[in-house]
C-alpha cells in the first residue's frame, strides 16, 4: 500500500525511525473546500531544507474527521484517503485508497484517474498533498430572479393549470467524489480554493434545475403553497436532475434544501381563487345553492334601487322567471347524481339499487362480514337467522372442545392439543 496506517507501524519497523516529515491540516471551515497540505517538519528531521513538493519515505500524514486527503505527483493522482487517522508514506508499494464514509465509488473514479505507482526512493519530482472538506457546505442561499414555471393541480376540482412562481430559500451541498472535483474544478492549486469561486456556477445550476424538479414535485399534486413542507422530496428530485453535471463531473452533490417561501403574482392567486370557486358549481346542487344566493342578494338590491323599489323588483321578476326554473333543474339534476341509500356499484362500473346488475347481470356482492349459509340465508351472526344451523368455521381452522376456535396446534384458551 502506498499509505500504511501509523497505528501499525509505530514500533518495532524500519519506517518508524525514517519518519521525516508531518503533513497536516487545520480544520477546513465552510469556506474552504479544498487546501494544499502544509509540511511541519520537527527539529529530528534529515529533510529540513526539502523541497515543498516533495514528500520524503516515511513522511507521516494526518486525515481528520470531515477530511479526504490525495496524492498528486505531476499533476496525476497516486494515492486517496477518506479515512481520518495517520498515515505513513511508504514509497516501495503500491497505492491504498483508504475509501472511508465515502464509498466505493472512489475506488471506481481512481481506476480512471489515479496511475499504479512504485517510487523505489526519492522521485526529485513535483508532490503534493491536497485536503477536501468533506463536511456539508451549508447556507448557501438562493432565490429565483424569474420566476419559474409551476404545474397547478387540484384532482378534486380537476384543475390542471401552469403559471409562474418565485421561489426562496437555502440549500448544503457535500463532496462525495474529491478525485473528480480536483480533476474538473480545482486542478493543481497552489494554495487553497475557496467556496467563493465556484458559488456562482453552482447557484445558477440548481435554479436552472428547480424548474424540472418542482414539475416533478407539482405532478403529484402538491400545491405551491405547500412546496416549504416538502423540502426532502425537492432535495431528492434536484439530485436527480443534477447528477450527470454535478455527481458525475463535479464529484458534488445536493446534501438539503430548503424552501423558505414560494409566492406568485396577485393576477395569478386570483386566477387560481375564481376557478376553485366556479368549478365548486360544477356540483348541480352547489350550482343552485350560488343562484340562490344570487337571487337574494338580488332582492335586497332591488329594494334599494335609486328608481324605485318597484323598478327594482320590475326587474328581478324578470330574472326569476329566467333563473327559476334553472335552480330546480339543477337542484333536481343534483338530487338524481345523489346515489340511492341501498344502491351498491358492480365492478362493471353501473350503480344499482337490485340484487343483480342491470348492465352484466352480475350478482349484488355480500356485504362485509357476513355468511351464507347451506340454506341460501345471508347471516351475520354466528346461527343463521332462517335455519339456526350454526356459523361454519373458517376455512385452516379448528374448534377445540372448549369452543375455541383456533389455527395453530394448540388450543389458545385452554393448551390442548388439535385433535390427529
């Protein structure tokens, strides 16, 4: 392995008296999401007027939690390491990918990436050591400047609408792939790269996608008042439409989001309000109940009406006569959409209110938790109501001798055993 964990080989070996150099990092804050490794080197060190770009056999390198260090020799990756803990640099094996929380995946990116290596001494080349925040970047804020396309759906109403909404709030992102964030983003840095120089892309790249995303959100049915209680479904759907751009090239990837507030025009929220109201009517009877409303809403117009009472109600006979025998059409038009108290529906899809099916002919099903019994009689209790012949046990079962009815092997009530 090209790392070898210190823990193993601090006594008792070669390399524990070749150490030479300590690589270290201080703690990455969420500024920073990547920093070349800084040499300490002690006052026992052989290499103190070493080159900064050379890690020396037996340098020991510390990972901490949060961190993922890399080995870059001429620009190529060698070795990785997302497992916090020392390590000690052994220049005569081959590369140890010490993967930790970050997952196998890693192993695949190296095989494109990182080269198999033996050193076999000092290489006299360009080395680095380079640290990655791993911990979530977080509060980085966004808010749409255009508003975005948002499908309106109200399955009980049978309103499928698409109008614009702006939308507010925060979202973390993490590093899950450092090998590819370095290869794409970073490359060979000098001295650090800060979150401030990618923030930009990576804003404009989710609110390019929290278009289709909130398309996948709205087909369910979610209205867009209600977008801030569903931040995990958003996340999720964003992290789909992000993952060829980010997961798969910048080795990022949307760890929450956050909907602070989703807002829309006052044209549109009255759009939305006024067809929520007409399509109420589209029930018969709430049809008539506005008419009736109307009518008397009318009347007290009427008996104010600045040419007259008489004038005004001149008038409204009109309208009543007109609308009369509208509100009892619809009021019986609702009354026959009403289903009958007895009526039960076939599976062919026909509402009857017989014992047979007037489209198929099918039989009216039992109702639930009811038996028939050998006489014909439908029954709901434990004897039949025509007969007296006693209910008939279910089907796997057994009745013990002291009336229990039971499945398993012994009685439930008294432990006797179920008769051979």
């Amino acid at each position: 392995m090209g790392l070898i964990q210190a823990a193993l080989t601090s006594a008792g070996t070669v390399l524990a008296d070749q150490w030479k150099e300590f690589f270290y990092c201080d703690s990455l804050d969420g500024n920073t999401l990547m920093v070349k490794g800084q040499k300490r080197v002690g006052k026992g060190s052989s290499n103190t007027k070493g080159s900064d770009n050379i890690i020396s056999n037996g340098s020991t390198i510390a990972v901490n939690e949060g961190q993922a260090m890399m080995i870059v020799e001429q620009g190529q990756i060698v070795d990785f390491c997302a497992e916090p803990g020392e390590f000690v640099f052994d220049t005569s094996t081959e590369p140890s990918i010490f993967t930790g929380k970050l997952g196998e995946s890693l192993l695949e990116t190296f095989k494109v990436l990182g080269k198999r290596f033996t050193y076999g001494g000092d290489t006299g080349k360009d080395q680095r050591i380079y640290f990655f925040n791993t911990k979530a970047i977080i509060d980085n804020k966004y808010g749409t400047t255009n508003p975005v396309p948002f499908r309106f759906i109200d399955n009980n109403l049978k309103l499928d609408i698409e109008f614009s909404i702006s939308v507010h709030g925060s979202y973390n992102y993490r590093m899950i792939d450092p090998m590819l964030f370095y290869k794409n983003i970073a490359g060979n840095v000098t001295d650090e790269y800060k979150r401030s120089q990618i923030d930009q892309q990576l804003k404009s790249e989710v609110l390019n996608a929290l278009a289709p995303a909130l398309a996948k959100i709205s087909a369910k049915g979610i209205r867009y008042s209600e977008l801030p209680a569903y931040n995990n479904e958003i996340g999720d759907a964003l992290r789909e439409v992000l993952k060829e751009r980010w997961t798969k090239t910048y080795g990022l990837e949307i760890d929450s989001f956050f909907v602070n507030s989703a807002t829309t025009s006052e044209e549109n929220q009255k759009m939305i309000t006024d067809l929520q109201r007409k399509a109420v009517y589209k029930d018969p009877s709430m049809g008539a109940a506005g008419l009736v409303d109307a009518t008397q809403t009318a009347m007290v117009d009427a008996a104010n009406n600045d040419a007259g009472a008489m004038t005004g109600f001149i008038g409204l006979n009109y309208a009543q006569n007109a609308a009369g025998g509208n509100i009892q059409n619809l009021y019986a038009a609702g009354a026959a959409q009403a289903p009958a108290a007895d009526s039960w529906k076939c599976a062919c899809g026909t509402v009857n209110t017989g014992n047979f099916c007037s489209a198929c002919g099918a039989k009216k099903p039992a109702p639930a938790g009811t038996w028939t019994c050998a006489c014909g009689t439908v029954n709901t209790g434990n004897f039949c109501s025509a007969c007296g012949a006693k209910k008939p046990a279910p089907a796997g079962t057994w009745t013990c001798a002291c009336g229990t009815v039971n499945t398993g092997n012994f009685c439930s009530a008294c432990g006797a055993k179920k008769p051979e």
